[in-house]
C-alpha cells in the first residue's frame, strides 16, 4: 500500500510537486496532440477509401452515371478534411500550451490589476481612519 504513495506525497516536497505536475501536464497535452494526429491520419484514411468508393459507385455500378455527382461529394470532403488538418497541424500549433499560459497569466495580471484598483477606490472613499473613529 505504501509503494502506491507518491514520492511528494511522503517528503512534502513542494518543489518535486511542482516538477511532478508540470511533467504530468506535459505528458497529457502530449497524450493529446497524439490522438488528435491519429484521428487525423485515420480521417485521411477514411477519406481516400471514401473517395474511391463513391468513384466506383457513380462508374461502375453507374448509379446517377448521367452527372459526376462523386466530384463535388469529394471536393467537400477534401474541404472538411483540409480544416481538420489546419485544425490539428497549424492551429494546434499556434495555439499551444505556450500560449495558454502567456493568456492565463494575462488575465490573472489583469483581474490583480483590477482587485488593486477597487481596493483603491475602497480606501479613498472609506478611509481607516475615520472608521476607527466611529468606534471609538
């Protein structure tokens, strides 16, 4: 039972916590663009199988042979998978945990700066000292 503990857990370290947390984290967002990959190359897959599937359904079993109705089912699958792959290997990359944190520390910046301003106004209009005097 005790070898289920973890290490941080028994010394307290904060300082491995941390470590252990952020290599936590790195492994899950890892995790993450992994499966993302994988169902893009699945997609892929699936559109290509997809593809040469409506082509033999309008040629060779000549349903709807009047019109080549399979180029324009195939050119808005090609569509959708082009976002999808601009999704996973550009946006993804822009957008990464990088730039999560640099947006999150943003923000916490900007509500400190805003707490800080409200305290201000708090002191300036109801200063200490008249309060103190009041109870006295």
């Amino acid at each position: 039972m005790l070898s289920k503990i973890p290490i941080n857990m028994v010394s307290g370290n904060k300082t491995t916590s941390k470590i252990a947390a952020e290599q936590h984290e790195q492994l899950e967002y890892a995790q993450r663009r992994i499966v993302q990959k994988k169902r893009l190359f699945t997609h892929l897959i699936v559109f290509l199988v997809g593809s040469l599937f409506l082509y033999a359904i309008n040629k060779f079993l000549k349903y709807g042979e009047e019109y080549d109705w399979f180029i324009w089912a195939i050119t808005f699958w090609a569509f959708l998978f082009i976002l999808h792959a601009v999704n996973v290997l550009v946006t993804r990359k822009f957008l990464s945990k990088d730039w999560e944190r640099r947006q999150r520390e943003k923000l916490v910046q900007l509500q400190k700066d805003r707490i800080a301003e409200i305290q201000k106004e708090i002191e300036t209009d109801f200063p200490l000292s008249n309060i103190n005097k009041k109870k006295s």
